[in-house]
C-alpha cells in the first residue's frame, strides 16, 4: 500500500531516444529471469526478505527524518573504445563520479527546483561512490581500466563484459561496482542488473556520449543522470510506474504512476486516465523517471530505504561493506593491461571549443610543425594550416560537430570536437 494510498518492475523499453530516456533494463532482466529460474528465485527471495525488515519506519520515511551510516561504493569504470573520441578523459570518468555523489547525496544544485509539493520528499541517500584503489589483485590502480577493441557498436547482451567477446572481464562484482562505458548502440542509453544477476555480469552499462559532462550535443542527457538512473537500478530501485500501466515501484512514498514522463514537463503533471488523482500529480522529477536530465533532481526516502535493505546482514551487497578496493594497496606488483593507453591518438582542449582550440598527443606530448585539416561532417575542408604547438583558432566555424585531422610522422590521426 502506497503512502499515498495507492499502489503506485524493473528498467526501460527501447523507443527512440528523441521520444524518451531509453534505458534497457527491463527488458535485459526480464530476458534474465526468464532464462534462469534460480535466478528469478533469488530475487524473489531477496525482495521478500526485503518487505519483513523494514529499517525504518513509514512515518520516518514521509518525515524524511530517518538517520542511516553513509555507504561507500568501490567502483571501477571499464572504458571501451574504437575510435580516439569514445576514449574518455579522466576527467570525464571524474565527472561522472561528481555528478552521483550530488545526487545520491541530495547535494546537487538543482533540488531547488523541486516543486513544494514533493520537497518534504527529497533525501540524502547516505550512499556514495569512490573510484577503487586497489585492483581485485591488491595491486594499486586508478579505478579506470582502458581497452581498445574492434567492436564498433554494442548491444544489451553484455558482450562488452567479456574480454573473450571484446569487451573487458568483471572485476569481484561482490567487492566492486563495474560500469562499462561503450559505444552503444543508439537505440539505448544504457542498462543494468539488479541484485542477484550472474557476479560476472553484475554491473552497469552506460553509452559513452551520456557518461558524465561531456561535450555531446544530445542535451536531454548531458547532465550524467543516466549514470544515476541505471545506478539506482543496480541498487534494486525500480521505474515509478513499475513498467506496466499503474505499475507497483515497491516503494511507499512515490505518487502511484500510469506510465513515464518525457522532457520536462510541468508541474503539475496530470496523466490523463491516470491512477494517481492528487493535485500535484506525477513525481516526473525523480531520477527513477524518464524526465531529461535537466529535470531529474530527487529520490524519496521510501527508495532509500530499499537501497540500504541490500547491504544488511546476508543481502545481496552486503559484501561491499567488507571491500578492500578503497584500501592502501598490498602488492607492489604492476597492474596488468590494459591499465593504461599507449597507443597514438590526438586530445582537443577545450571541447566543446568557443574561439580557440590546442591539440595533444597522447593527452600529454604536443604535437609540432604538424600539417593539420579541419573538415566538417560532411567531410568538407574547412581550414588548414601547420600546427606548431600552439593555438588554433576556431572562430569562424559555424556551431557544429567538426573532426581535425594532424600529420604525425607517417601516420594520420584524428578527433572530434564541437563548435559553440
């Protein structure tokens, strides 16, 4: 029964992205149950286990009062590549990492614009996240693990999780959480399993262009809140409408839903036929909805506390709790590859430029007395000149998506870049 006296199962249905937030979950783990029935025991036990020990009450979750220890995550971003642009920055892994510890921790800017209805809803999680320390062989590492691989595209078939299939093998999903950044297919944004899920599977998968701040021109889903939606599904979170009409979330405190928002509605958004007849109608704002990023600010305490029944005794992450990723490393060993990148490939800075824009090689080494082209999309030259080290101006260039292509030594790379 809701808080709300109704009753208000899992990720997203693939529609086009410009139509809605396309995450796969529900249909991924739907495939997961099905073809594993000890699997779909697991979970059922786990979410019946889930409904006898409650951690707080239901009047603290509506007061938003309830007091939980901060849980810290180990986490290892595994990033595949095929092209010199789908190999991220370290800044943008770090991003991303920023953008989940806000809004986990009711810390992001934008809570002010949650509406007064739904304000006394909005909490601190007491969950974040922390780039590991130390790999699952106890050697140091950054918690970023690069791999170029020849696949162009990637499906929700986890491919990507197996160096045997391209991808790159699971670190102890028990002591680590595993998200892969990768090409995607653009159909989705991303997908995840919930508690329970195969350990060589268990993790999270994102598309390149929606992980972190980045220089994408998909705006609905530049604000790295994709990240924390699938997170939340890994956390055993479900969407508000329960992915089906009137759907249950198992959750108290979220309005029951008729089905998901889209770019950002208004308040109040009334569904027509909906199951929820209050006057401040759909909770569009909550990061389990499929608002744009720009209008995705809260969680409830009712999904707190089901994210924090997975780490009490014998539940499905307790183990995290007793990870040594964040520990000071115990083998002096190096860390095998593919820790690190070696292979020739250009960085633009900044990007997404204004007037100017400086080129790297290998993020460090710069390039000089180079012969560089910058064609558009169309692979029309647009500008030319010999790159010595310094500066390029960009100002002429229109807004757009452009590549620059540099001379060094017998080889020819390339990057992209966007033009403000």
């Amino acid at each position: 029964m809701k808080l709300f006296l109704f009753t208000l199962i899992i990720c997203c249905s693939c529609l086009p992205v410009t139509a809605q937030r396309n995450c796969a979950t529900n249909e991924y783990w739907q495939t997961q149950l099905n073809s594993d029935p000890a699997l779909r025991l697991r979970y059922n036990q786990m979410e019946n286990a889930a409904k006898l020990h409650p951690l707080i009450s239901k009047k603290e979750q509506g007061a938003g009062v309830a007091e939980m220890p901060v849980i810290t995550i180990p986490v290892v971003i595994h990033i595949l590549y095929n092209t010199p642009e789908q190999n991220i920055s370290d800044a943008q892994v770090q991003s991303q990492l920023h953008i989940l510890n806000k809004d986990f921790r009711k810390r992001n800017d934008d809570t002010a614009f949650i509406p007064l209805a739904f304000t006394s809803f909005a909490t601190d999680c007491a969950i974040q996240f922390e780039l590991a320390k130390t790999d699952p062989e106890g050697r140091a590492t950054t918690g970023i693990v690069r791999k170029r691989t020849d696949r162009l595209s990637w499906q929700q078939d986890d491919k990507m999780k197996f160096s045997a299939s391209g991808g790159n093998d699971a670190w102890d999903s028990r002591y680590y959480l595993n998200i892969w950044v990768c090409n995607l297919t653009k159909s989705l944004l991303g997908y995840a399993t919930f508690p329970g899920a195969s350990p060589e599977k268990d993790g999270v998968v994102i598309r390149t262009d929606v992980f972190g701040i980045s220089g994408s021109n998909n705006t609905a889903y530049n604000k790295g809140r994709t990240t924390t939606h699938e997170v939340g599904h890994w956390l055993n979170l479900k969407h508000l409408w329960g992915d089906t009409d009137c759907g249950d979330d198992s959750v108290d405190d979220t309005p029951p839903q008729k089905t998901y928002n889209s770019g950002c509605p208004s308040f109040p958004q009334i569904t027509a036929n909906s199951c929820n007849p209050l006057s401040s109608g759909d909770m569009f704002m909550n990061f389990m909805d499929f608002s744009d990023d720009a209008c995705l600010h809260m969680f409830t305490p009712g999904q707190k506390q089901r994210m924090h029944d997975l780490f009490t005794v014998s539940a499905p992450r307790e183990s995290l709790l007793h990870s040594a990723a964040l520990n000071k490393p115990r083998n002096a060993g190096a860390s095998p590859e593919p820790q690190t990148d070696t292979s020739p490939r250009l960085s633009i800075f900044p990007n997404p430029a204004t007037d100017i824009i400086a080129i790297e090689f290998n993020s460090q080494k710069p390039l000089t007395r180079n012969v560089y082209v910058i064609y558009n999309i169309t692979g029309r030259s647009l500008a030319e000149g010999q790159y010595t080290g310094g500066i390029i101006s960009v100002k002429g260039l229109t807004a757009g998506t452009y590549f620059i292509k540099v001379r060094h030594g017998e080889q020819t790379l390339t990057a992209k870049f966007i033009k403000h």
